[in-house]
C-alpha cells in the first residue's frame, strides 16, 4: 500500500505540470492578441481609395467635403513626392489627406486622423465617402 503513494504523488505532479503548462499558451495567446489588436488600432486608422479623377478634382471635392462636415481646413501643399497634403482640424483631431497622382485622370487618396495617439479610422472614413458623395454629385 505505502509502494502506491509514491506512484499516486507522481501521477499528480505530472498531471498538475501538464495542466499547467496548458495555462501558459493561452495566456501568451491572450496576451498576443490584445497586443496586436492595439497595434492595428494605432496603424490601421488609415484610410485609402482610389478614385478615376485628376488630381485636383479629387482635391476640390475632399475640400468640399471636409468644409460641408465643418472641418477646418488648415493648409495645402504639395510635397517633393508631389503629393497635395491638405491638413485639417476637427475637435480635438488633426487630419492629413493626401493625394497621390497615379495618372493624369487617376488620384489615390489617403486619409489619416490622429486623435492623440490614436488614429481616428471612423472620421477617416466618413470623409472619405464624403468624398466619394461630392465627386458623384459632378
């Protein structure tokens, strides 16, 4: 009987190290996902299109669209790439469009807006089909 105590307290400790061992994935799994799902808040907040216009239609309709939301547009430029870069301001955001001419009648549009550290992707978004909205409207 004393020779089955040794086996039973082996048994369990194995059992016990087993399970805990199972713990640890989760966690780091757990862990790992939280970790990335902040990460890709931060960095995918950006929003971009693609749009069959010349360059300064689409800059014309993204002013348009920011003004009918009531964001203030601060500034544009255009960059050494040869980017417009219109900056703008909403509450407590700062907003960057900028316009990449990909041929003469095609622009892509790229929308980034910072709420602190954070990356606003549902403003982004918004002024992007309003955009969208204008250009339609001809």
């Amino acid at each position: 009987m004393q020779c089955l105590y040794p086996l039973r307290r082996a048994v369990a400790l194995v059992l016990l190290a087993t399970g805990l061992t199972g713990c640890d994935p989760i966690s780091l799994t757990a862990a790992s996902i939280g970790g990335s799902m902040a990460i890709s808040h931060t960095l995918g907040g950006i929003v971009y299109k693609t749009f069959t216009a010349p360059m300064k239609t689409v800059e014309h309709g993204s002013v348009v669209a920011m003004q009918d939301m009531g964001v203030k547009v601060l500034s544009r430029s255009t960059n050494t790439d040869g980017e417009r870069v219109i900056n703008a301001t909403a509450r407590d955001r700062e907003i960057e469009v900028r316009l990449e001419p990909l041929t003469p009648r095609t622009t892509r549009m790229r929308v980034v807006a910072n709420n602190g550290l954070l990356k606003d992707s549902a403003t982004a978004q918004e002024i992007m089909l309003q955009t969208e909205r204008v250009l339609s409207r001809g």
